[in-house]
C-alpha cells in the first residue's frame, strides 16, 4: 500500500503540505545544537505550513525562535506555565519575558499550558469537589496574558493548550466532555481565539479507528459549538515505536477532516529516526492534501459539525 502512495505522488505530485508539527528541541532528553536546530527548521518548513514551539523548554527558545522564522513558517508558541513557576517567574514576569523577544509579532497565535484544567481533572479523579485553584478569575493565567498584550497592543491571537492522555492511567471518561463543562463554567470561550487539543497516545500501534471514536465524537462537536479555532495536536508516548504505516493513517484522518476552524499538529522532534527524515516519504509528506488523499471515499466514525 505505502509503496503504491509513493508511486502515485511520483506520477501526480500535488503541491501542498502537513498542517504542522509540535516541534521539541530536545531528543532523549538533551537540548539540540544550534545546527541540528537550524537543519531541524529547514526540514520542517519544507513539509509543514506551521511550527508550534514551547516556551519554557529547558532550552534556548530564543534561538530557537529564531531559526524558524527566518524560514517563513507561521510559529506558534505554547507557554508551559509551570516551568516559569520552576524558575522563580510569576504569571506576568513569564508574558513579559515572551513577549519582548525579536519579533515577537510574527507569532500566529500563543496558548498557555492550561494548569487550571490539570488540577481540575486531577480533583475529578480523586472524586474531590471541583475547586478552583484562582479563587478570583482575573487572576487567571489566561487573563493574565491578554492583559500583557493588550498593554502592547498586540494582535497576536491567544489560545489554551489542553493535555488529553489516552495513554496514560488516570484516564478520565470522556475528556472532551469534561473540557466542555470546564470552559463554558470558566466563560473561558469568551476570552479565548483557539484551543489546542494535545491528545497523546501510546506509541506502539495506533488504532485509528479507536482514535476516531475517542477525539471526533459527540463531544468534539460540542466544543466546536463554542466557535473557538481548533487545532488537534498529537502526541505520542514513544515516537520512534510508531510504525510509519500507522502514521499515514493517522495523518490521513487528521487531513481529511480539517477545514476553517480545524486543523492539526503532530509532535516531533525531527530526529534521523524521524518519518520527517526519510526520503522515501517526504515526498508523500508534502503533497497530502484533501485531493491527494481521495477525501470524499474517506470513512468517517464520528461525527463532523455539519452533521448535526
């Protein structure tokens, strides 16, 4: 089948792209080199039309930064609160710090790392009552950053960034629904541009059919009724185990069903174990579009918004 792909893009090659890739600047745990970062931005601009990078990596996210936007590619950023905490940053020490790095206006969008929704779902394991860990709502840290770039009059647009852990075993059932409930009761759809969903996954074998029941059902329709952009961010335990059929396929259900107000990410850090480094497909990788793919004899388990 995958050879048959490869023949096909030989013969039709469709110019388009990936939507994007959550790109990490570390692999088994250690910062990258400047080159390998640079190389890192070149590869992925090639195949991707966007790039989400995390602020604070442990790493230099200046540079970074700065590697990709000379490429071109829409950058967004992802602001992991908790490790501004770690570093001794407050709220609007960690916005102001972002904020005043070159360029900063080229960003397409920023999102904060919701640690509300961590601790929410956390207290909703363990069955506790569902307290808030600001007790006022201004002091939010979503607040917090749209103040920060309201004093710059910035246009940059603001997001949440949302963990949902398939793989993990303090699974909740029906995440999408309890994120549901937990925006519309912080009225965080009102402040906010997008959201961004990081669904993570083992790593070994994905069945993308479970994948397709679990992420677009009855819920992700609910949170498409906010009105807020999309983006489906992937994630997997262990990248190098995910067998590059399987990532076709995923990639395949994720194109077919993006449109205006939806559109995705696959994480990686671009290694030479990377399906981004192979050859092979890098050609396939870049002409993935909804033509390419034959969309219309797609199979969708699930349900779309336009559906109901």
């Amino acid at each position: 089948m995958i050879s048959l792909l490869v023949l096909l893009f030989e013969i039709f090659v469709v110019h388009s792209k990936l939507s994007g890739i959550n790109y990490t600047s570390k692999f088994n745990g250690v910062c990258k080199s400047e080159e390998e970062i640079h190389n890192d931005a070149i590869v992925i601009s090639e195949l991707a039309d966007s790039v989400y990078l995390n602020y604070i990596d442990e790493c230099n996210f200046d540079n970074t930064f700065a590697k990709f936007n000379k490429t071109g590619i829409k950058i967004y950023v992802n602001v992991n609160i908790q490790s501004c905490w770690n570093i001794g940053q407050n709220d609007s020490q960690c916005y102001n710090g972002l904020t005043k790095i070159k360029s900063f206006e080229s960003i397409k969008g920023t999102s904060v790392d919701s640690f509300e929704f961590k601790y929410y779902l956390h207290n909703l394991f363990l069955n506790r009552i569902k307290t808030d860990i600001y007790g006022n709502p201004n002091l939010s840290p979503i607040t917090e950053l749209k103040n920060t770039l309201k004093q710059i009059n910035s246009n940059v647009k603001v997001g949440h960034f949302h963990k949902i852990d398939f793989a993990g075993r303090n699974f909740i059932h029906r995440p999408l629904n309890v994120l549901h409930e937990f925006i519309t009761s912080k009225k965080h759809h009102k402040l906010l541009d997008f959201i961004t969903l990081d669904i993570i996954l083992p790593g070994s074998q994905i069945d993308v059919s479970q994948f397709q029941k679990d992420v677009f059902n009855e819920d992700f329709v609910a949170l498409q009724s906010l009105g807020l952009k999309i983006y489906v961010s992937v994630s997997f335990k262990d990248q190098n185990d995910l067998p590059v059929t399987n990532f076709i396929e995923l990639v395949r259900e994720l194109v077919c069903r993006t449109d205006n107000n939806l559109s995705y990410f696959i994480k990686d850090s671009a290694s030479s174990m990377s399906i981004l480094r192979n050859y092979k497909y890098k050609r396939y990788l870049k002409s993935v579009s909804k033509d390419f793919l034959i969309c219309e004899n797609h199979t969708f388990i699930g349900k779309k918004i336009d559906q109901c």
